[in-house]
C-alpha cells in the first residue's frame, strides 16, 4: 500500500518538472508533451513526440503549427526522464543473447531473444525489481524456449522523469545476482534412441515413437544419429545403453516399458548400465511415469507410453533444458507439480498455455 502511495506522489510532482518557455528559446531541451499537427485531409497524428529534444531546424514548424511557447522539461542533475531511464534499465536486466529495442517511447521498452534458446529468469530478483517504486517489468515465465527476436519482456519507467537514486537502486537489484534475463543457446547435440517392445521388435505392431523423437530433437537443432529397436530384456537393454555410451553420444534416449507391470524392465535396464542419480516419476500429467538419470555427464531418459498419445509431455519440459547443459534433478522434476497439469486442449497451444510454467 505505501508503495502505491509513492507512486501516486511521484505522479502528482510531475508537473513541476515542466516549465514554459518561447519557441526560440527551447533548442536543445526537452519538450514535456506530445505536440500534434493536423493536416485537413492528409494528416494528424504526433508531429513531435515527448521526450523530443528541440533542434534549431525545428523551431519554424513549430511556429507554423501555432507554438509561441513550449513545455519543457527542467530536470535537476538528480532526476532522469523516463526514455534515458528505460535505456538504463534494460542495460541493467539484460544478460547473455537478449537484446533490445532502440526506440524507447514513454518509458517503455521490450526486450527480445537474440537467438534460439531456452529463456531463464531470476524470478526471485523480477518480484524484487517491482517491489521497487516508479518502476515495473513483465515477462514470460522461466524455462520456456524461445525463438531469435521473439519478445521475452517489457519494462516501464511509470513516471514521466524519475529519480537517479530509485533508478540507481533498480539497476542494482536487477544486476546483484547477475542480469535478471538470459538466453542459453541450444547445443547440437548427438542423440540416441531406444524403442523396446517386444511386439515392436517382432514386427507386429510399427514403431512411432521414432518419427515424434525425431521431431522433437530436430526442432531444437540436435541429431537423431541411432535407433536401436529391442526386445523387452532387462540385459539386452543394458548392453545397448553401454553401447551408445562407447560411442559417445551425448543424450540417450529410452521409449516404453517405463510403468510398474512384471514385463517394463526397461527402468531395470537403464539402472544395470551404470546409470547414476535415476529419479523415477515426475510431478507432471501427461508423464508421470518419466525417468531420469546420468551416466558421469550423459542424461539417460525414459519416455512413458503416453509421449505417442499427448503431442506434449513431461519430455517437452525436460529436454530443452538437457539441450543447454542444464541437469535436472528429482527437485526440478517436483517442481514442476505447479503448472504440470495439461487439461489436453483440442487444439494444442503449447507453450501459449499454462503447461510446465512453473
């Protein structure tokens, strides 16, 4: 409540900041005002825009436009207007790979995604940041992969001029653990895949889960270079796993046999191999019978049978964060509880959509 208070002083003071001077006087500041011209028939809109600093080249427009006299603003060496105020903060929030606009207009400013990539945000610091008067910034949330250019953020200086010390100490809260907004590029990583069924690798029913893997893993730029189909054998899985380990491959990836029935030994399997930190089940809906586990640096996942009936799962969470080296634990695959419930639109709007937003 008191920081509402304060913004709505700042807002009543603004007018002091704003001073009456002839036209031929203003060159080199600052007009306090948009100034509109209308043209019978061919125009009207914004002739010059606030924040717009007077050139001499100016001044005879403005006469013609009836101007004797401007508002300008009359900014003491403590205050800041809001568009060089924008430009600091967003120098401020911006780390690696986000870029952004060099246009401010009211104080506002989007920031954007220089590459493909996975967006993460400092959460803890963003609520911070806005705990800060005269000042505001919204995204969208952390852990979402984003495409170059694609709009990430906006922020807005909320008064017309603000004050050096708030602006200074937003900037220091938007930097103090590091920028609040970065991009981690996607790797090209070398993928292998096993499909275990025994009805699959007897041939009696086709394989699918291949062509949604792939898909899923082109996507981001990575290869699908091995598909190995298997039979439902505990030491067959196991053999295969320490096979794609030799030749270096950098993700592994298993499909089926990942529930609790006498015949999934796929898990077993993946664990026999010299798979280390496995976490089993994720708080997530499709794909909770997810696992996950690391052979030294080598994710080795296991996709639940509902990846070949949901276009989105829990694997669509996971995967863009094994793709920028990130590692995963049993408390990141618990996190993900909030914002792990997919209520399976008829048409999928993933990421436009509440799934996986923690």
């Amino acid at each position: 409540m008191l920081r509402n208070i304060a913004k709505d002083n700042s807002m009543d003071q603004q007018s002091s900041y704003a001073k009456k001077i002839r036209v031929e006087k203003a060159i080199g500041m600052s007009i306090a005002h948009d100034i509109t011209e209308i043209r019978p028939g061919e125009f009207k809109g914004v002739a010059f825009k606030k924040g717009h600093k007077v050139e001499q080249k100016d001044i005879c427009r403005l006469m013609r436009l009836g101007k004797k006299h401007l508002y300008v603003l009359d900014l003491s060496i403590d205050m800041v207007h809001e568009d060089e105020a924008a430009f600091e903060l967003a120098r401020g929030l911006s780390g690696k790979n986000v870029i952004y606009e060099d246009s401010p207009r009211e104080g506002k400013l989007r920031l954007r995604a220089k590459h493909d990539g996975l967006l993460k945000i400092d959460v803890d610091s963003l609520i911070e940041f806005n705990m800060i008067e005269d000042v505001m910034c919204a995204s969208l949330h952390t852990n979402i992969p984003v495409k170059k250019n694609q709009d990430i953020a906006g922020l807005r200086i909320l008064p017309l001029v603000i004050k050096r010390k708030i602006l200074d100490n937003a900037i220091r809260v938007a930097k103090r653990m590091g920028p609040i907004f970065t991009i981690k590029k996607f790797k090209p990583l070398k993928v292998g895949l096993l499909v275990t069924g025994s009805e699959i690798f007897e041939g009696l029913i086709e394989d699918r889960f291949e062509g949604i893997v792939r898909k899923k893993v082109e996507y981001y730029g990575s290869r699908l270079v091995e598909t190995l189909i298997l039979p439902d054998e505990k030491t067959i899985i196991t053999k295969n796993i320490e096979k794609l380990l030799q030749n270096n491959i950098d993700i592994i990836i298993a499909t089926g046999g990942m529930s609790v029935d006498p015949d999934d030994v796929t898990r077993r399997g993946i664990m026999d191999a010299g798979v280390e930190r496995v976490y089993y089940g994720a708080a997530v809906l499709p794909g909770a019978m997810f696992q996950l586990g690391y052979s030294k640096n080598v994710p080795v996942i296991g996709i639940p049978a509902c990846a070949l009936y949901h276009e989105i799962t829990v694997f669509d969470l996971i995967l863009p964060r094994l793709l920028v080296d990130e590692r995963p634990d049993g408390r990141d695959l618990a996190k993900l509880a909030h914002g792990g419930f997919c209520i399976n639109c008829d048409v999928c709007r993933y990421p436009a959509c509440s799934f996986g937003k923690v």
